[in-house]
C-alpha cells in the first residue's frame, strides 16, 4: 500500500525529519488560505499515488496567496495518468541548493534492509542506478542493530556532503530507518533531500510503501488507504479476499494460484488473444467467493470470453463449479466460457457444468485456444 | 534419489490442531511421509490425525526424534514457530503460511544464518520426494517417482509443470516450492546446489515469475556451476509493472523483475526456456 506525499512525510516528522511547513487543501480557497498563514512564497504539488507529477504540471510555485489559489484550481481535478487530482499540498518553497537521494529498501538477495543515497537526487534512484550505478552509495543493515552511526556516516562521507551537514544527516539517516521499521515498509524514501539556501537539510518530498502484510499491526496506518487511488474493482476484490488487476485485453481469466493466474495469461498471449485482467481466488475458495470473482470479470466490459483455469489442490473442483453456476444464474452473462478444471474432485465439478453451456476441456493449451477464438467471435 | 526429504524424514507438524494443519498432516500420512507428532501450545498430550501433541518443539523433538518440521500457523505467530523450531535444533524447517510481514522474515533470516538450520518458504507448498515423502500441501497423486528436479516460487503453477512432466512419464526426483514471498528462507541457487549435487538427479526444471533478481542470480550460477541441463518457465510476461501480482513477491518495479529480463539472463546461462507451462515435459522429454 503506497502513502501519499504528505502522510509519509507526516510520519517522517514523528521520526525527527526536517519537513517544510505545510498543510492539504481540497479547495482552491484552503489552499490561498494555507498559503497567506505561511506568508511565503508556496508550492502546490497534486496529491496521486504516480510518479512523474512534476512533468506532467502537478506541481507549480506560487508567489502569493491569490497565486496560490489560482494554481490550486488549476491542479485541483487535473488528470495525471488516469487519476484525477483531489488534493494538493501547498507546502512552503525552500530556496535550495542541492538535491539528495536518501531511501531504504528490503534487498531481496541479502535478505536484509539497505539504505541507499546518491548525490543526484530529485531524479529516480532506478535511473541512476542504470545510469551511473557507482553514484550510489549503500550500507547494508543488521536488523538486530538498526543503523549504526558510522553507517550513516559512510553514507553522508560517500555522497560528498559537506562536513557541518554530516551529524544532521546522521540523524535524518537514522530517523528514515525508523520509521521504515516502525511502519512496517518495504520504502521509504526521501527524494529530494534538500540542502537549503541556509545550509539545513529539508525532506522536501517523500514517499513510504507500506507491506501489507505488516498492516495488522499498524490500523492507524491501514486507515490512510485512498480507496480514490484504486481502480473500484481492485477494491472490491481485496474486500473479497481476491487478488485481483485490471489489464487491457478481452479474455476475462478465474485462476486458483498467483503463478498459474500469470501463466495463464501468458498462454493467452502466447495464442493470439490478450487477457483482461490477472484474478486469482487462492486456494480452498468456496462457491462465494468464486462467484464474486465472476461478477467482477463481467463488470469489466470489455470482456469478450472467460476462462476458467483450475488445478484443484486445496481447492476443490466441485467447489469451483457450484460458484461458477450460482454466479452464472445471477449475473447471466452473455459471453462464451471455456472451463478447464483439473484435480481434485473433477469429475463432479465437470458434472455439474455439463449443462451450463460451457466448453469444458482438460487441456490448458485447448482451453486458451478456444477462450482466444471465442473472444474473436469464432467459437 | 532425492534432496532434503525422504523416507528418514521425521516429520514434526507446527500447528497441528488447527483445521489447516490437521487436514494436511493426514494428507502427508496417506502419502507415506512418517509424521511422528506436533505441536499446540496448551495442548500437550493431546492426540491429532493419529500422532502425539506436544506444547513446544523441543519437548516433540526430544520425544519422537524429529529432522524436519512443517508450519501451519497463521502469519503473525509464524515467525515464532519458525525460530522455535531452530531453536530445537531441527534441521529443516518448511513454512507454508502465506502473509507474514517482511522485516519478521528479515531477521528470521538473520537469525538462522547463525543456525544449522534451513529453512523453506514461507508462502510455498512444501516439498515432496515422489513415492517416499510429502511435506506440503500439494496434490500427491500428480507425481511420479523420477530423475527431474523442479524448483518452483509457484504452487499451482508447479502442480501444473509436474502434472505434464508425469503424463509424459517423466518422473521427479524431489520437487520445492520455495515460495512466492520476497524474503525466502531457501532461494533458487541453493536449491540447484542441492540438485547439481545430488547423484539421482540428472536435470533440473526451474519454475520462475516476475519480481526481483533470483531468476538472473539463478542463471549466473548455472553458468558457472551447473552440469545438469535446466530447463525453465517464467511467469508474468504479460503482466503489467508497478502492480502486484498476488504473490507478495511478484512485482516488476522500477524496471527491474521482468519476465524479458530473466528470460534472457537463462536463455544466456544454456537454459532452454518453455512458452508455457506444458511446453517444459516436451523439452525435458528431448533431454531425457
């Protein structure tokens, strides 16, 4: 789950982070309103859950109060990469000098948390690390230590910052990686970190990327979800317990298993056809829950044909075809189905949609081919 | 003719009582695994699906004699049962829990670099010698007793590769799930280490996905190290970046964990990559 802008810096704040003084508007008229009690200059920055805001005129400097209320109404409603802006943060202009990159990240290969800053900042650390790789600067941490001073020291030493900035960095340093462990993320950046025309250091902007699954421990935090930011059926499906994504094609897929889910949209690129979403209902799902996931298929319009791919395990086939036809008599949906049902109680699931004018086969292959051509109208 | 279980494996079953556990453990039973207790804490000296409950490992261990454990508990008491278990000295530790938060996995792992133990998963379906020992959830019946090694991050999809190598007549020799999570206890490497070394088996099939670099490191240790042809699948090709595709691991981010990606990384190593799924019998059939 990813934070907005000016709840992840909020949270820097409880950590000892430097951050400019600020509020969130939903108002053109809160944001003049934020920016006169500032009584400085102001910069407005749309509030999405996308990188790029910048380049694509999210964020603007205004000189004045009347600026700033004028830029807001601007910003306000403005559509950046299919999200519509619904809040901006107006937060005071620093004057600044130069641009750091300081972030931790979970590093898959050495199983531990790793700080990494570079001298660039203000530019995606990917693209510097494609670019030019020797620019960053890592430490790799102990969990059971936290990050050591001296570490953050190598850091700042390593990024050439200048030696009167390098206990205050220190501590930024080490108050990143607390709050990257007391929220349970698996980010948490700050880009750019700011030297200033005064020569302080400012999170100017900041991002966290929550793990969902160390959400039970944090409510206050699973509260700070934008259901706003989530396509409807994405939401509904993490109500349901369902995994569920959204994609461009027309064959709607039911999968049991996050591998198999990708796989089977794979073949069905594979033979011609484009899938339309990647939905897995997990293991052991019962005829609700398959149901839901049906319903949801259809929802998306585009959907041409469905295909069911299940290799019962734990989920049982019989089980997936009662769903299938509770679903069916309820939503009556008007495109071709291709079942493929394998495992565990088969036979009985293939029984009980016998009648449901379903093309049932055995084969993954088969099955792909036949959902593809009937996505084209061919079956 | 098998890696890490086999019919010596003693296995102890972390979370007994619960529905999931039970289930499973007369699963492992009727396959032939040799489960000789488990554990509940608060319900030692109590009986579940025909084996002895202890309150903790080390008393089951001292009991019955168990190598290897199986977890079944739910994610935020999973970590615990985890270094319980190395604690009691078991050797091989397979945590099937799915949703266990990533810093808990970062210093389990931490923990047990200290340990002799090793750890598979979490968030797998286990692992099984065919015909000798299941220690997982995985559909028994689907494989045959064989000279293949699978290593998957998958469940299903695994069941699926195995379901066409056996119609084939292509056997196993031990297949692992090492799960979908990006903290593993056991990666791909170390499992190929495990195949590369073992007499019996003579290739190897490795089941991949989108999401970090296991796949590229994979690929340069096959390079360097591997005799043994492997041949592989990479789910996710057509799967989008920035979003998460049900396994917590798998997510293309910032450029980095794509399908291409690790194609190209094993298809350099000699790999010989499947379009799909079935596609990985008729290539390992052409080896055989």
């Amino acid at each position: 789950m990813k934070l907005h802008e000016f709840q992840s810096k909020r949270i820097f704040a409880r950590y000892g982070i430097p951050i400019p003084e600020g509020d969130v508007a939903t108002t053109p008229v809160e944001a003049g309103a934020i920016a006169a009690r500032l009584g400085k200059p102001v910069v407005i920055k749309s509030q999405v859950l996308v990188g790029g805001r910048g380049k694509a005129g999210g964020i603007k400097l205004a000189r004045d109060p009347a600026e700033a209320e004028r830029i807001a109404g601007q910003i306000l409603g403005m559509d950046i990469k299919g999200l519509k802006v619904k809040k901006v943060l107006v937060d005071e202009a620093a004057r600044i000098q130069k641009e750091i990159y300081l972030g931790v990240v979970v590093d898959r290969a050495t199983k531990r948390a790793v700080m990494m800053a570079s001298a660039e900042g203000g530019v995606e650390i990917e693209e510097v690390a494609r670019v030019s790789p020797e620019k960053i600067h890592k430490v790799s941490i102990n969990p059971f230590l936290g990050l050591q001073p001296f570490q953050a020291r190598e850091i700042a030493f390593g990024i050439g910052l200048e030696k009167d900035l390098v206990g205050s960095f220190a501590a930024i340093a080490q108050g990143l990686y607390k709050a990257f462990v007391g929220t349970d993320a698996s980010l948490a950046e700050i880009n750019p970190l700011v030297v200033t025309d005064e020569h302080k250091l400012l999170a100017v902007d900041g991002k966290i990327v929550l793990d969902d699954n160390g959400l039970f421990r944090h409510p206050d935090l699973a509260e700070m979800r934008d259901l706003d930011e989530e396509a409807p059926a994405e939401t509904e499906a993490r109500l349901h317990g369902l995994s569920y994504v959204k994609l461009d094609g027309n064959v709607g897929c039911m999968v049991n298993g996050a591998g198999l889910a990708m796989a089977t949209m794979d073949v069905i690129k594979l033979f011609g056809g484009a899938p339309a979403n990647f939905l897995d209902i997990g293991g052991g799902a019962k005829a609700d829950k398959v149901a839901a996931a049906l319903r949801m298929i259809l929802s998306d319009l585009n959907v041409k044909s469905v295909l069911f791919n299940i290799f019962g395990g734990i989920t049982r086939c019989d089980e997936v075809a009662k769903g299938i036809l509770t679903a069916l008599e309820e939503v009556k949906p008007n495109v071709p189905m291709v079942v493929r049902l394998v495992g565990t109680n088969e036979e009985e699931g293939r029984r009980l949609l016998a009648n449901a004018n379903m093309r049932a086969t055995t084969s993954l292959v088969e099955a792909a081919q036949l959902a593809v051509a009937a996505a084209r109208g061919e079956a | 003719m098998s890696v890490l279980v086999n019919k010596q494996t003693r296995l102890l079953v972390q979370g007994i009582t619960g529905r999931e556990g039970e289930f499973h453990t007369l699963q492992m039973i009727a396959y032939g695994t040799k489960v000789v207790g488990g554990t509940s804490p608060g319900k030692g000296g109590e009986w579940a699906a025909g084996v002895p409950v202890f309150d903790t490992v080390k008393e089951a261990v001292n009991a019955t004699g168990a190598n290897t454990s199986i977890i079944y508990v739910p994610a935020r008491f999973a970590p615990d049962a985890i270094l319980e278990a190395a604690d009691a000295g078991i050797e091989l530790v397979v945590c099937i829990t799915e949703g266990i938060p990533v810093l808990d996995m970062v210093k389990v792992c931490e923990y047990l670099k200290h340990t002799s133990t090793r750890l598979i998963g979490p968030n797998c379906p286990g692992l099984i010698t065919p015909g000798e020992a299941k220690v997982g959830i995985m559909p028994g019946h689907i494989h045959m007793p064989g000279k293949v090694g699978v290593v998957s991050r998958s469940g299903t999809l695994t069941y699926e590769v195995v379901y066409a190598l056996t119609q084939k007549g292509i056997g196993q020799s031990t297949c692992i799930g090492i799960g979908g999570d990006p903290i593993i206890g056991t990666t791909f490497i170390d499992a190929l280490k495990l195949f590369q070394d073992d007499p019996l088996t003579e290739q190897v099939v490795l089941i991949g996905e989108i999401g970090g670099t296991d796949e590229e490191r994979a690929a340069e240790y096959i390079a360097t190290h591997m005799t043994k042809p492997v041949t592989a699948f990479i789910a996710g090709q057509t799967a989008p970046p920035g979003k998460r595709m049900g396994h917590a691991g798998a997510i293309i981010s910032g450029g980095t964990g794509t399908a291409a990606e690790k194609i190209a990384a094993l298809r350099e190593a000699g790999v010989r990559i499947a379009r799909h799924p079935v596609e990985v019998a008729d290539l390992v059939a052409e080896t055989a």
